[in-house]
C-alpha cells in the first residue's frame, strides 16, 4: 500500500503506551493519513467529540477504562460510526465476540505484523459505499426531522413528533413496548435508539393489544428500570384491564397512546388493495384517555396540541407509579414507506376514487 485515492482520511489512535501509537503513527502517516493520537480512553472519548474521523484503532488494555468498554461507549453515545479496529498484546478466547458486543469491526493482535495492519486499513479506506450509504441515511433522518417537528402544524400532533418527543425524553437505559399496528411504524421510525435501550415488541406474531401486558411483566421483573408503553387507541383498547393491573401491583409503567380514533392499519391495508376502507368498523369513539387513568388510580395526562406534548410527557415520566398521555395526533397521516411499487400507487388511487364517488352517490 504506497497510498490511496480521494479525501484525506483520519485515523485516531488510542493506546496508554506511547511507543505503540508511534508504531501505527510511522507507518500510516507516510502514506496519506491524518493521524490523532490519545494515550487513554477518555481521551480517546473527548477527542471525538470534538474531531471526525474515519477509522479508529483501539488497544484493549488501557488503564481506567478498556478498549472494549470505550468502544461501547462510542457506539452508545453516537461519538462517531467509524470502523473500530482493536489491538490487543494478550488474545484471548471470546475477544472476537467481546468486540463485536461492543460495536468494534475488526480484531489485530500485537505484537503489530505491520503488513497484517495496512491489509485490515486498506480495507477500510474505500469508502465509495459507505460513503454512499452515510449520504442516504442523512437524507433519509433529516426527512424524519422535519416530519417529527412539532412546528409542523400549529393546532394538531403528528404522530411522529409523539415518538421523537418520547425518545428524547427517556431515560437512557429505557425499555420501550411497542404494539401492533399503525403506531409501530411511528415508533421504529422515529425513536432514536440508544446502544443500552430496548425495544420489545409482538414482531412476530403481530399480536394487537399486547403492548401493556408484556410491559407489566418487564417492570415487575426490574421495578427500577423505565418502561415505555407505544400504542395505538385500538391496541389499549382491547385490553385496557391490564392498566389496572399496573395500578394494582404500583408497576411505574408510562404509557403513551396515539389517539386517533381509528384502526390505522386497516384503512393502509384496504387502500394498499385498492378496495374502501369500511370507516364504520374501523373508525370509533374513544374514552378521555387521562381521565380513565385516574379514575383507576394513576396518573393522567392529555396532549392535544403541539405545545403541550412535551410537558405531558415530562410530567407522565417523572410522576410515581402507572401513567398514561393521551396524545391526540392526525389521523390521515401516511407512513413513510421506503419502497413504493407503481401498483401500489394506482390501487391508493382507485380507493381514494372509489371512496370520492360512493360520498357522492350515498353507496
């Protein structure tokens, strides 16, 4: 490897002994790299907070805090999406897994095969798919900033500033239960996950109204973890008895209700097909949310304007025991769908047609 092509690229390099990083120094530098050094893990953590780079060689035995627990702390605190490329001088059984458990990409061991290093660094300096793909992804969350303002509209939610609004409010090692439905687009969408956050949910058997009753059961298990509640009016209804249930055992549950008076996904689905959406089957009253809340015996909490979310919120997580925030958000709001066939497209239409002229003719 004589150098490479495009941008100049930076590595930072953390080890506590100095004639280690000179190693990794002397040999990158000549060829292109714009090298940084840091003798110790928090360094290594306040360097990034301050520089981007492109690659990251990490020692694993460093005082104070290891290669591992610094690179997980990286990953958890979105310090940089850098490859992680770990040495270590003692190679044990399992460190392979450790790494990947802790967001690092790649495994060197020391003392330093020189070759063996620019081999695993020329891998990682062409970067046109990465490059690429990083483009996408800031096109992609700067749409989903903009939809998740709450700005947007002065007198109405929308449901994707309900899931930012929750994301930004939780607890770093929060739990969050989705249900199933509509609702579980605008959570996976719009909250931004930390490394030592959950989410939990009925993916698989996309079971609806399942969300408070496996939220009971994980704050019963660990009573002083937070556990966040996502769901949709139809999923809380159908089995809104498991509230009372939080209320009787004191399970601190915080449940956050997208209320929008209707089974969303089953209007998305009918129209995906072309066919009317039967509004009188789909579409129903609901009860006063944060009333019912405290007339079993927890917290309740209202949002029915942009304004007043985040204090709902706010308050709902920071009470004792059970809450609820009925969050009263858009009901015709469309799901961001990343793949949209021209079918599609053209069944959305003739449903849309079909519903125009059955309003107009009573049918």
């Amino acid at each position: 490897m004589l150098g490479y092509p495009g941008p100049r690229r930076s590595i930072l390099v953390a080890d506590d002994l100095t004639d280690q990083r000179r190693i990794v120094t002397s040999v990158l530098e000549p060829l292109g790299f714009t090298m940084i050094e840091a003798s110790s893990g928090p360094q290594a953590l306040q360097l990034l907070a301050t520089h981007s780079v492109d690659l990251i060689v990490m020692d694993v035995a460093m005082p104070s805090m290891d290669g591992f627990e610094v690179s997980k702390l990286i990953r958890e605190h979105r310090l940089s999406e850098a490859p992680i490329l770990i040495l270590s001088a003692n190679a044990f059984a399992g460190d392979l897994e450790k790494g990947a458990a802790a967001g690092c990409d790649d495994y060197l061991a020391k003392p330093l095969h020189l070759p063996l290093l620019l081999d695993k660094v020329a891998a990682k300096t062409d970067t046109k798919f990465w490059d690429q793909v990083t483009h996408e992804r800031r096109k992609w969350d700067e749409m989903l900033d903009k939809q998740s303002d709450l700005t947007r509209s002065k007198d109405r939610i929308h449901p994707q500033a309900v899931a930012r609004a929750v994301s930004g409010a939780a607890r770093r090692d929060a739990i969050f239960v989705f249900d199933t439905g509509l609702n579980t687009l605008w959570s996976a969408n719009w909250i931004r996950q930390t490394g030592s956050q959950r989410i939990i949910g009925s993916f698989n058997n996309a079971a609806v109204g399942t969300a408070l009753g496996q939220a009971n059961g994980v704050q019963a298990l660990d009573r002083s973890r937070q556990v966040i509640v996502l769901t949709g009016d139809g999923g809380f209804n159908m089995l809104m008895g498991e509230f009372m249930t939080a209320v009787h055992h004191k399970l601190p549950v915080k449940v956050i209700i997208y209320n929008n008076s209707a089974l969303g996904l089953i209007t998305l689905e009918a129209e995906s097909i072309g066919l009317v959406p039967f509004r009188e089957a789909i579409e129903f009253p609901n009860p006063d949310f944060s009333a019912l809340a405290r007339a079993c015996g927890g917290h309740g909490f209202a949002a029915r304007l942009p304004g007043e979310l985040k204090g709902a919120i706010s308050e709902a997580f920071a009470v004792d025991g059970p809450a609820i925030v009925d969050a009263v958000v858009v009901a015709n709001e469309m799901p961001n769908m990343p793949h949209v066939e021209l079918e599609q497209v053209g069944h959305f239409a003739m449903a849309k047609i079909k519903e125009a002229v059955l309003a107009v003719t009573g049918g």
